[in-house]
C-alpha cells in the first residue's frame, strides 16, 4: 500500500514540475518526437544498407533538414510576400467597410422615417461607435510595424531552431542507449509491461499524427485550389491560416470562411461571397466525414474520446493540450492493457 502511494505521489510530482517546464522545453519536446518519428529510418538504413548507426543517423538527418529547408523557404517566401500584400491593403479594405455601411445608414435612414427620432439616433450612434472601434481595431493590429515587430522575433526563432536541431542529432545518436537506461531502472516483470505499454503508445501516437497530417493535407489542397480559383491573391496564405485553424476542432474553418464571405454579400460582391460558402462546406463536410473515420483507424480512439480529450486539454494546458489530452487518454489506456493500472468498479 505504502508502494503504491509513493509512487503516486512521484507520478504527480513529475507532472507537476512538467507541466511548469513544458512551455520552455518544446524545442527538446518536438525533437523526441521527430527522432522517434525518424529512428525507423535509421534503422531501415542500419539494416539495408549495413551501415552504422552513426553514419545512418547523418544520412537521415542531412536529408531531413535539406527537404524540410526546402519547403520551409518555399512556404515562408510566399507567405511573407502575401502578409505583406495583405497588410498595405487593409486601408482599402476598411474604406470599403465604411462605404458599406454608409449604404446602410442612408438605408436605415430612409426606413426609419417612420420610427421615433430618439431610437434612430441611438441605433446610429451605435452602429457609428462599433464601426469606429472596429476600424481603429483592425489599423492597430494589422500595420506594418506590427509585421516588423513579429520579424524582429526572429533572431529568437532562429536560437530556438538551432536548439532544435542540435537535439534532434543527439537524440537520434543515442536513443539505443538512453532506452537501454531506462528500463535498466525496472525489474524484469516491469520492464516487460513498460516495454508492451512503449509499443502501443509509439503505435497510438504515430497513427494520431499520421492521422492528422493526412485529413489536414487534404483540407490544405482543397482550400488552396478553392482559394487559387476565388482570390489567387491571398491564396496561400489564407490557406495556411485555414489550415491551421481547421484542426481545432472546437472552431474549424468555418470561423475564417464565414466573415470572409459576409464581407463579400455586404460589398455586393455574391459571386465571391457564394463561392466562400460553397468552399467552407466542402471543408466541414470534409472533415466531420473523413476524420473520425481516419482517427479511428490510426489511433483506436473513438471520434468522441479524441473530441471530448482535446476540448479538456485545449482549457487545462492551452494550445497544446490538443496534442497533451489525446495522450493522456493513451497512456492510460496504454497503462491498462499493461495491467500497469489496475481499476475494476462495478456498482
């Protein structure tokens, strides 16, 4: 008994202090995961090829960084020229807001004739009030000083990269010997239900983002073909903002969509506005099909514990908790099937 609160309070004190440290080691968090994701390479490569596992790990990470160098500087090239496009126009965009409700004024204007003076004018200082804020809103936040601001960031962006790299070779190098540490900390029998609990989460946790990559990667093309043939301008760009909101479930891409086209209907522009709707229920209807079923059969994880886990995680650990709630619902799993965890209520 005495065991088993021991370790139950080591198991909540190493939460404790990883929930406090998360946010600074996400650059080593990240790199675990992506040298777990390669190590099947390398060791593909040990065995093809009859190579060390030294030279197995250069070859891999070589050819990591150069294809993921090459998309990264496609990717940010064209998105740093769209922001930058996108921003200089903002005061047209909000000089056509403000005719937009000009048109509106005149035309509550003329129907209100019949209505009491004093509600008119209440409901136009209103309308002139939200109007006034959401224009100084939007030319705060969307300036050029603002894009100046977040590149002048990127020296930090750079060290953490770095940090990145750096421990992604290390971990690579020696993941071998720190899992031969680990389970030297076990006695046999443990070590056998860790080892079996370690098979199923790498399976749960590959089968999660390999999950994710393939429903997100076809939300991307089809937001981008959508978006080259309805405003090629801002296509790239709009569709890397899409993509990356639409894997929060909670809101999706409907919250991108939406407004976007509502400004299109009240700048009369219907053709644009109906197009923007078709597109955002393509994308809905795509993902509310294709994930659960994608999710169910990479992870094991019903659609509703994989919503209901990252909800949860989303309001406990923040943005993270999308990738930290699903997780925590594996391990534990995970720690049953090992019979690590034992709990049989019944009522």
């Amino acid at each position: 008994m005495f065991r088993k609160i021991f370790i139950f309070l080591i198991v909540a004190a190493l939460l404790i202090v990883g929930f406090y440290v998360l946010s600074l080691s996400i650059p080593l968090i990240i790199a675990v995961l992506t040298a777990l994701s390669l190590n099947p390479l390398v060791r593909l490569i040990q065995n093809k090829v009859k190579l060390s596992r030294k030279s197995a790990v250069i070859i891999v990470f070589l050819s990591f960084i150069i294809i993921a160098g090459i998309a990264g500087s496609f990717l940010v090239t064209k998105a740093v020229g769209q922001t930058i496009n996108f921003v200089e126009d903002v005061p047209s965009h909000i000089n056509k807001i403000n005719s937009i409700y000009e048109d509106l004024e005149k035309k509550f204007s003329e129907y209100g004739k019949n209505l009491p003076t004093e509600f008119v004018q209440t409901v136009t200082d209103s309308f002139d009030n939200y109007i006034s804020q959401l224009s100084d809103t939007i030319k705060e936040k969307l300036t050029i000083n603002k894009v100046a601001k977040i590149f002048a960031e990127v020296p930090q962006y750079i060290v953490s990269i770095l940090v990145y790299l750096i421990a992604l070779f290390l971990f690579m190098l020696e993941l071998p010997i720190l899992r031969k540490k680990i389970y030297q900390l076990f006695t046999e029998e443990t070590a056998k239900k860790v080892a079996f609990m370690n098979s199923r989460i790498k399976s749960v946790i590959v089968g999660f983002f390999k999950a994710q990559f393939l429903v997100s990667l076809l939300i991307f093309a089809v937001s981008l073909i959508g978006l080259f043939i309805i405003a090629p301008d801002v296509a790239l760009i709009m569709s890397l903002i899409i993509w990356v909101i639409d894997i929060i479930p909670i809101i999706g891409s409907i919250i991108i969509l939406g407004p976007w086209a509502l400004i299109m209907f009240l700048a009369g522009d219907v053709q644009t506005g109906i197009e923007l709707s078709i597109l955002a229920i393509i994308l809905l209807a795509i993902r509310r099909t294709v994930e659960p079923k994608v999710m169910g059969k990479h992870m094991g994880l019903s659609p509703l514990a994989t919503l209901i886990s990252m909800f949860l995680g989303l309001k406990i650990f923040g943005i993270l908790g999308f990738i930290i709630g699903p997780l925590i619902i594996i391990i534990y799993n995970s720690a049953r099937e090992a019979e690590i965890i034992r709990i049989n209520i019944k009522i």
